[in-house]
C-alpha cells in the first residue's frame, strides 16, 4: 500500500478519496487552482499545492504542474478522481513515466476506450451486443447523411470522444440532420478538442443501465451489480440507484456476464463501469466504458458494503481483487440524487455565489453526504456546481424512497439557487415511484418537475401568517424596550385611529408578486388576497420567532378555514421559506409601496448573459434581421453551451461581443433597433 498519493481533482471526489486514504492511514497531497484556495480538499489534505489560474485549462488540465507537485512532494501514486484528466491516456502515461503509480487503468486500455468509435467495433469483436449504426473514420457530410438514411431514423449523433452527455444529438428526420451534425461536431470540438461523431439506432424508451467492473493486473475481472440511471435531463443523470427495479436476476447475470467479457476484451485493470442501453423489452446493448470511478458510485459502496476507493487503491499497489464474483453479496436498496446550484425555473442555468447557508441531513446509517464545500464557501463559474451528493440506503426501495423525500426535506441552500424543490417533486412522481422512467422521460414531461403553483392559496396564507407573526413579536420586543411598554401604540393589531385595524403585506414568490391584506392578532387572523378570503385561528409559531441569526428554523402550527395544517419554516425580516413535508416554497417579503421594475432587458430590445461565459460563436452582425427565437450567439459556461435567441423579431442595432469574449452576468451582447 502507498504512503503518499496526490489527488489530481477538487471538490467532493478530492474529499471522498482523502476520507478513504486516511482512513488506511495513507498521506494526502492536494492540487489547487487560484480559485479554490480555501476549498475544503485543500483543508482537508495534509497537504495542499498551487498549480494556477481558475480556469481548468490553466490548473487542473495541467497534468506537467500536477506531476512537478508529484515530483517535490513525494507522493507515490496519483487518483485522477472523476471529470478532468481522469481519462486522458496521456496524462496515465505520463503518471507512469515519472515513476508513479496512476490509480486507474493503463493509458493504452483508455485509448481502446476513448475513442467510442473503436470502443464500439472493438465490442462488437469481443461477442459484447452493440447497437447497429456507423463509427467509420470518413466524416464528410454527406457520407454521414448517407449512412444516417441506411440506419433510420431515429438516429443518435454523439462525439467519439467524451461523454456527460455532450455531443449528443437525437434525430428524427433528414432535414434534421445536418443542423444537427453540425451543432454537435462543434459542441465535441469545444469540449473535447476533437469533432468526429459516430451514428447509431436511437431506441425508443430506452433505460440507462451501468455495471460496475473491476479488474486487477493479475487477470482477474468482475461485477459488483447494477445501478439504474435513467432519470436523465439533456442526458445528465439526475437521480440513481441499485439495485435496478427493471432488471430481473436473469437480466442482471447476462448484462454482469457480458461488462465482464467487455473489461477482459482490453485488459482492464482497476474500477470502471460498463454502460448499457436496455430496451423495454429487456435487449441490452453497450454504450461505453468509462474508464474511472462514476460520480454515482455510493450506491454500490452502500448495497455491497465495499469502498471502491480503497479497491482502487489496493489494486494500483499491485495486489489482487480483494473478492471473488461469488463473493459480492448485495443487499437493500440505495438511492442517490445530485444537490447542485442551478435554477430549473430558467432552465436549469448554473447558478455561482456565495452559500450564505447550507443545511443538510446528519449522517447516519440511511443517510450519506458527500460534499466539498460547507456553508460559507463559494459556488465558482469555473467548475461544476454540484454542492453535494444525497445518498440514502433502506431494506427495500419504497423505505429508500421516504428516507430521501425526509432527507430532502431537510436540505436548504440559500445564495445561488438549486434544484432541491425540483428533487422533491421529482421522488414523488409517479414515474420514479412505480419505476417507469426511461432516459427520456424528463425532458418530455418537464413542467411536471418544475411548475411553480403561484396559485396555492394555502401557502400564501401559511407566509402571511407567519410574517403577521414576526411583526407582531417585533412591535412587542420594541415595546419592551421602549420607556411606554403599555402604549397602545404598541398594540400589534394593526389598529390606528380612524379605521379598522389592518395590515397590508406584499410576498413574492419567483416572479409572481402576491398582495395580501390582514385583519386581527395574536393568532387569530382574517387574510384576503385576490378576492379570495382565509380565516386562520390558533396559529403558533413554535420554536425561535425573533432571533439575530439569519432564517431561524422553527415551525408553524394553525388552522386554515378549520383544517390544521404544520409546515415547517426558516423566516428573517426579508425571507420566509415553508415546507409541508412534500413541497416547498420561498418567499420574500417585499414593502408594500414599492414599485416592481423590469430589468434592463425587459424591454425586448436587448439580449444579456444570463450568467458569466465565454462567447463562443456570434452569429448576427450589425444591421442583421433577425426573428424572434433566432440564435444569435452561443456561450459556454459552468461546463456547458446556452443558446441565446432573440427576444422579438427586429433589426440588430449593435452586437457587444466577439467570439472567445469573456463577459459578465447581465452584460449586454446584443442590441435590436427600437
């Protein structure tokens, strides 16, 4: 075993194989960007090196400054971690060279690999089923238009080289497909420096089904299961789990058989994960080999009671598979979902910003964090905004499924938005319960997910309640202060002299601005808002109503029109957050006079950066005719490309930016003539 590793990577995976490495009482030496100075990775380490700028092509793509802080710290041995070079055969090469051991396979089973071309021809040799289609090395247009025709449609395009995802194009006509090819070969060029794509069938209603592998340098290769991972947004896996609930103990041994057979075919040694198609009749396809540990990986550590890191790490030191296949038992069921700062209202736009506040359910034995950052830390544009990993483990899948609605129910994120309201809409629908889904489900059926009910009576009702109450708690402490504590101009009813005693409150939630006027006290309430009256009797706030902490947690206890009603709640002077135990809402408070203004933007007559990028593509000039929904440029941000349209149709006036800009959120990029 070594004594020394570097972990070329940041974030939560740096943290998970620094948990792994102490625990065997092996050292830890961290890289780190000008960015990530006060990362959790780099406190947690025992050590911590910089290796320069934010952006990854300038740190943690620098495999020549990653192996000098090898060199001069000693280290013995690198894990690549997942994302950045962790499937760069030259950097493994490389690793190797200097002397090293690189904790993951040999560069040349990552070229058999990385090109999913060759991967798929080389499959195919080895008896693995693969879906019918073209990798060819001919990638003229009208050779791919072509073959596209011989295949059908639909047809997938995807980069041959990468994954997450990007490259991938679904097609479902000729006319469709070179807008497609083209999107896709620069989306692939951008990303992954090289623009081939291969075609294959698409499969209707497909599931994504991956077995984890593992081989070691003396030959040996097995399956440590399943996990199911078709709970998919633009090919991004949202939520994950294992067992699979479609896969049947026949299904599960031919598909582990047959990941077995593809880790043999190149000689694989260490972790990877053989990813399948599965169509709804149970024919299974290969997709891929990714060659590192998956993000998704905790579900398998928890149904096997295995930690795959330090698989990794014994078997890049040389030693055999600890298990044999007859020896991997799994049991219950485990369930993972990705807590990340993006907003499904606009989207899913990353979101970057300070985390002003960061809860999260304590760990236990149903309930497992992976996170690299703690409240206080900064969600950067540079890198993906995934704040934490949720796992959770129970007997069966139904008890899995309520121990992560409850532990959702105890997450909250305030800075950057984030998608947990979209989570715990998501592991309640009838698609994830009766486990149904298919990888295209989400992008069908995705107002399901992320529909704001402005309307919700109950919850405005359940906010102004709980605003009426701070107030009155407020007024009540000023008094107390104050050298008259009897005045009635103490009183917290709302009482002046020559009118009925009322109170006028503005919430807003999202976009949607609710007015709400108020009679009574002390609990007893009479709320209207848009013609439309709730009586509220007994309401209690129980738990911190004043407290010089921001968003004090307590709860809110009252009858509305008679029903008894709990929700919890966080609440400061400006904000107030509800929960009933399946959804949750956030309001702020607005003064009641003030005015609402649009942005800059409102007009129609401008298009700005939703967030910091880079511009990768102008296409309108000056004085251009454009109509509304016309892409006019293309910027690449948080790891991914956002298309921005024109607002209405109209004429440019003026174009602000340049291919390869690096602009600011809210910078205007183009203008329209009024």
């Amino acid at each position: 075993m070594f004594d020394k590793i570097l972990i070329a990577n940041r974030g939560e995976i740096a943290c998970r194989v620094i948990r792994t490495a102490r625990r065997l009482g092996i050292a830890t030496v961290a890289v780190y960007s000008e960015a990530d100075a006060d990362a959790q990775h780099v406190r947690l380490a025992d050590e911590a090196w910089p290796i320069g700028g934010p952006r990854p092509q300038d740190s943690y793509l620098r495999g020549d400054a990653i192996l000098e802080v090898a060199r001069r710290s000693g280290a013995q041995a690198v894990h690549p971690g997942y994302g950045f070079l962790s499937e760069n055969a030259d950097f493994a090469d490389a690793v190797k060279a200097a002397g090293l051991a690189f904790i993951g396979p040999s560069g040349d089973s990552m070229r058999r690999m990385g090109s999913k071309a060759g991967a798929k021809d080389l499959m195919q040799a080895a008896g693995v089923p693969v879906v019918p289609g073209y990798t060819g090395e001919d990638q003229s247009p009208d050779l791919l238009a072509r073959e596209a025709a011989r295949i059908g449609f639909p047809l997938m395009i995807k980069a041959a080289h990468g994954g997450g995802g990007k490259g991938m194009r679904i097609v479902r006509g000729a006319d469709e497909f070179l807008p497609n090819l083209e999107s896709c070969q620069r989306e692939a060029k951008s990303a992954f420096g090289r623009d081939r794509v291969l075609l294959e069938r698409y499969i209707e209603s497909p599931r994504h089904i991956e077995i984890q592998v593992f081989g070691d340098a003396h030959g040996n290769a097995i399956h440590l299961g399943e996990r199911e991972c078709s709970a998919q947004r633009r090919y991004q896996k949202v939520l994950e789990e294992s067992p699979s609930p479609f896969v049947t103990p026949e299904l599960r041994a031919a598909m582990g058989a047959a990941a077995v057979q593809a880790a043999h075919a190149i000689d694989y040694a260490n972790a990877g994960t053989v990813e399948f198609i599965v169509a709804p009749s149970g024919e299974f396809f290969f997709m891929e080999i990714n060659t590192r540990l998956q993000v998704e990986h905790p579900v398998t550590e928890l149904v096997t009671g295995l930690d795959l890191v330090e698989w990794q790490l014994r078997i890049a030191g040389g030693e055999p598979l600890p298990l044999a296949q007859g020896d991997i038992v799994q049991h219950g069921h485990a369930i993972e979902v990705r807590l990340y700062a993006e907003d499904p209202a606009a989207g899913f736009l990353p979101g970057s910003g300070r985390l002003e506040r960061l809860r999260l359910p304590a760990p236990s034995p149903h309930v497992r964090i992976d996170s690299g950052v703690v409240e206080g830390d900064t969600v950067t544009i540079f890198y993906d905004p995934m704040i934490a990993k949720l796992i959770v483990w129970d007997e069966d899948r139904p008890r899995a499924l309520a121990r992560l609605r409850e532990a959702l129910a105890q997450c909250g994120i305030e800075g950057p938005k984030s998608n947990i309201a979209f989570l715990e809409r998501l592991v309640r629908h009838p698609a994830i319960v009766d486990a149904s889904i298919d990888t295209g489900y989400l992008d069908r059926h995705l107002d399901d997910f992320t529909a704001i009910d402005a309307g919700d009576a109950g919850p405005v009702a359940a906010a102004a309640t709980v605003a009426l109450l701070r107030d009155e708690a407020a007024t009540r402490a000023g008094a107390r202060r104050s050298g008259d504590p009897s005045s009635p101009w103490a009183i917290a009813d709302g009482w002046r002299l020559g009118r009925a005693g009322h109170r006028r409150l503005v919430l807003r939630l999202g976009d949607v601005r609710h007015e709400v006027t108020a009679h009574g006290a002390n609990g007893e309430y009479r709320i209207e808002r848009d013609g439309i009256t709730t009586s509220v009797s007994g309401a209690r706030l129980d738990g911190p109503v004043l407290t010089d902490s921001p968003l004090a947690e307590s709860s809110l206890t009252a009858r509305f029109d008679e029903r008894g009603r709990r929700y919890r709640i966080e609440a400061d002077a400006s904000r107030i957050l509800l929960h009933d135990g399946e959804r949750r809402w956030r309001y702020e408070r607005v003064p009641a006079y003030q005015a609402e203004h649009t942005g800059a933007d409102g007009s129609g007559d401008q298009v700005v950066a939703p967030m910091p990028g880079r511009i990768v593509l102008v296409r309108v000039a000056g004085g251009d005719s454009v109509v509304q929904g016309q892409e006019l440029l293309v910027m690449e941000a948080m790891k991914m490309e956002l298309s921005l349209k024109a607002p209405r149709d109209g004429v440019v006036a003026q174009v602000r930016a340049t291919q390869g800009e690096f602009v600011d959120a809210d910078a205007s990029l183009v203008v329209l003539e009024t």
